[in-house]
C-alpha cells in the first residue's frame, strides 16, 4: 500500500487560511509512519480547544472559528485526520477502519500532551471525538457537539440521507469533494473556497479515506465499531462536565440526534441547548460565530 502525500503547492494562497503549518508522525500499523498536519494557534498556556473536522473536509472547514478563539487566548489545535488535508493518505480503502482512525487520533492527543481539552465536533468528529471522551472522560474539561452522533448500531435506522450518501461515497464515479461541501452549506461558498476543499485531493488515488469514512458507520450491533461506541457510551453516561449541544436546523443527516446526547449525558443538563437556526450540515461554514461564543464561554474567555 502506498501512503501518498499532497503536494504543497496545491495548499498555496488558499483564501482565509494563513496558519502556519505543524506536522507529527503517528504509527498507523503494518509497521508504517504517516505524516499528520494540524494548526495550532494561540498562546500555548491558553485553554485547550480541539477543533474535529469530518467527512470529507479538513482543517480548512475551521478557518473562521480559529483566529477568534485564539485571539481571546485560547490554544486552538486544529488536526487534520490522516486521509484528509494536509495529512498524509494511506492509498487502500480497505486500510481504513474506525478503530484505527480512533487509535490515531489518540496517539495525536498523546504526542502534544493535550489534557483538560475543550472540544468542538461535527460529523466524524464526533464519532472519534465523543469516543476518546468516552473512553478517557478525564481528559476532557467540556464538549460542544454539533451534527454528529455517537451509532451503536440499533435504535433509530439511519436516515435515508445518510444512506443515501453512503451509496454515493462508494460508488459514484465522480466524487468531487468541493462541490459536496457546497451543497452541505447554507451559504454560497466562492469558487477559490471550494476549490480549497477539492485541494487534498488532487486524484483518485487520494480520496480512499474520504470514500472510506460512510462504510465505516456503525449500522448494526454486531459492527466491530458499534461493540466499541457501546463502551464509549459507558463513559459518557458518566461525563458530568458541560456538555453542549448545538446541531442546526438544515442538516437532514443528524437531525434529532442532539435529544439523545441531552438525555443520555449528565453534562448535558442545564446547558443552554439550542437549535441553531440557517446552518447546514458544514455549520462551521454557516454559523461559526455561534460556536465561537459558546467555547469562549465555556473556556471561560
């Protein structure tokens, strides 16, 4: 299997994105290294806020929410997730599974030292996210959720969007990343916006893990990844630090999902839950001053 890296210059004048970049190694199995990118702005004695992008976005999505959040002193770590970004990109589908993105994400958390953490999550995000909160609750000082989920794999069927969506990561011959996330915002992204998203990727051959990521899903009890959010539920049925939910009104994907996360988390009682209101799925596109008002608040800046 090849692990293929983007090239620079495909990263070069991208509208709103001057961070500069920061790069580790994370050990992704098979006795491979590949190269991760994150941002990582603000004083370093500042709370911590992680910033999880989804699928098939990148750091990029964040690029309105990281200058004020470090500008009121936070510590803003922004990571690529390996398949996406900057980040390196293992060329096989089948390379990618939930648990060794999961395993990945948590040796980056492990190599910057990163503790008492303030996150953000959306889409995938959430599902690595909230199962490190899960599965390590005090590592974390609070949680902002938004269009995301946390699937064991029984209850509510996946919606027909979702469904729908994952038929067409898997099979459509023509997956352009840019204009999907365009169609997912409520907003009129520019044209040098969507081509930053379609940036990553410039052939097939790199978009194995944005392909990967929908089949990943749990969908039925028995999915290895589903048996592994069942422990992570555990630990958020436990997590009494704030826990807020902020998912919008035009995202058909996750819809709903904030009621269960409200019932099910101690944290979530008395936080000031809202539905937000002219956000599509990518909300941080649409809506990302809301998100930066509740993580100051909660980082207490």
């Amino acid at each position: 299997m090849e692990i293929l890296r983007t090239p620079e210059e495909r990263f070069e004048g991208l509208p709103d994105y001057p961070f500069a970049p920061h790069y580790l190694d994370i050990d992704v199995g098979e006795g491979r290294s590949a190269r991760q990118h994150y941002v990582d702005e603000g004083p370093r004695d500042g709370p911590v806020v992680l910033l999880l992008h989804g699928e098939p976005s990148w750091s990029y999505l964040y690029r309105h929410m990281i200058p004020p959040l470090a500008e009121a002193g936070c510590r803003v770590v922004a990571p690529d997730l390996l398949g996406f970004g900057k980040s390196d990109k293992p060329g096989d589908i089948a390379f990618y599974s939930y648990a060794r993105h999961a395993d990945w994400l948590r040796q980056f958390l492990d190599a910057l030292a990163l503790r008492d953490i303030g996150l953000f999550c959306q889409d995938w995000g959430g599902l690595l996210g909230l199962r490190l909160v899960g599965l390590d609750p005090a590592r974390f000082a609070f949680v902002v959720a938004s269009n995301t989920f946390l699937p064991i794999g029984k209850g509510k069927k996946p919606s027909d969007a979702f469904l729908a969506w994952r038929e067409f990561a898997r099979t459509s011959p023509d997956f352009r990343i840019g204009p999907l996330l365009q169609r997912a915002s409520v907003r009129d992204l520019s044209d040098a916006e969507v081509a930053a998203y379609d940036a990553p990727f410039p052939d097939e051959a790199h978009k194995a893990g944005a392909r990967a990521f929908p089949q990943l899903v749990p969908i039925a009890e028995d999915d290895p990844g589903a048996i592994d959010n069942l422990k992570a539920w555990k630990g958020l049925a436990r997590f009494d630090r704030p826990f807020l939910t902020l998912f919008t009104d035009q995202d058909p994907i996750t819809r709903g999902g904030d009621a269960y996360f409200r019932k099910a988390v101690p944290g979530a009682a008395g936080q000031p839950h809202r539905i937000v209101e002219g956000g599509g799925h990518f909300c941080q596109e649409d809506v990302p001053e809301v998100f930066v008002d509740a993580l100051r608040k909660l980082a207490g800046v």
